[in-house]
C-alpha cells in the first residue's frame, strides 16, 4: 500500500474485540447488578444464621436456667398450705423466731396480721429483733433461704447504745402468702 499505512493485525483484532464487547457488556450490566444484589442478601441471611446458631448453642443452658427458676418459683415455695389461717399464721412467727433465734439475735417484737381473702391471703409480719452487726446479718440471709418463700420488705437498721456496748436493731416487714383452698 502506498501512501497509506497499513492496519496492523493486532491492533485491528483489538479494535474489533472491543467493539464486538460493548453489546455484551450493556447486556451483562443487569445481571451483574443482579449478581451484586444476590450476593448482598446471601451475606445477610449467612450472619442471620451465623446469630441463629449461636442462640440454639445457648438452648441448653436456657433450658436449665428456666428449669431451676420453675423449681425456685412453683406454688409450692411461695404458699403455705392449710386449712386455717390462723394455724399458719402461728406456724409462720415460730419459723421465723426460731430462725431469729439460730442466728444469735433476740425477738423484741414479732406481730402478725392475715388479710381477708378467699383461699389465697397475704399475711405481713412485722420483726424487730436486736443483735450485733454479724447476727443481724445472718437472720436477713436465712430468712430469705426459709421455704416457702417470705418476702422481705421495709428493712431498717438503726444503732442502739446499750451498757453492754454497742448493738443494732433490725425493724422488718415480712409478706408471707397463705393458700387455703382444699387439697
């Protein structure tokens, strides 16, 4: 050829490729957004399994919690059981001056009142028992422990001089619950 160069067979292979790629890009443009969109949600729902996986890893230890709060919080550690109110009523203050007592502190007061009800009744307790700081503590602790459950209310601790030396005086209210109903 004279006077004009020749394509070279590279560049024209080159030009052609690209040319022929252009329709084959604006095709594969959706389905590349497509893909990107697929690929998003795969991601989201692996960590969402990922997340599922470990709250069943933690099922068992769940299943115990729960099964030792059913134990802790049946009917049968929350009611006393009897016909007669003030039978329970009685049975409630001797637990609770015996457990006073145990603990190394001395009953002042111990006056209970049942409130009218059908078969179920709260009955308030109130205590007031003097001791030192160590015995004081100990009553608290093993009044919670007594079952079924009395539910500690109202706690004041307050000072006392005594000739003996210094000692405290625990005023509490206690709620215990009384089940009547028929067995």
């Amino acid at each position: 050829m004279i006077g004009k160069k020749a394509v070279r067979p590279p560049f024209a292979l080159l030009l052609t490729l690209s040319l022929l790629a252009i329709p084959a890009i604006l095709i594969a443009s959706p389905f590349t957004d497509r893909l990107a969109d697929d690929l998003g949600r795969w991601m989201s729902r692996k960590s969402q399994l990922e997340a599922a996986k470990e709250v069943l890893a933690q099922r068992p230890a769940l299943e115990k919690l729960a099964v030792g709060l059913e134990r802790d919080l049946d009917e049968g550690s929350l009611f006393y059981r009897g016909s007669d109110v003030a039978a329970i009523q009685n049975a409630v203050q001797s637990s609770i001056r015996a457990t006073v007592q145990s603990a190394g502190a001395t009953v002042r007061l111990l006056d209970a009142r049942s409130e009218p009800g059908e078969s179920r009744r709260r009955l308030t307790i109130k205590l007031t028992a003097e001791g030192g700081n160590e015995s004081l503590n100990m009553v608290i602790a093993r009044l919670e422990a007594v079952r079924p459950r009395l539910l500690l209310r109202d706690l004041h601790l307050h000072g006392t001089e005594a000739a003996a030396g210094t000692g405290m005086t625990l005023d509490l209210e206690i709620d215990a619950y009384a089940d009547l109903s028929p067995s």
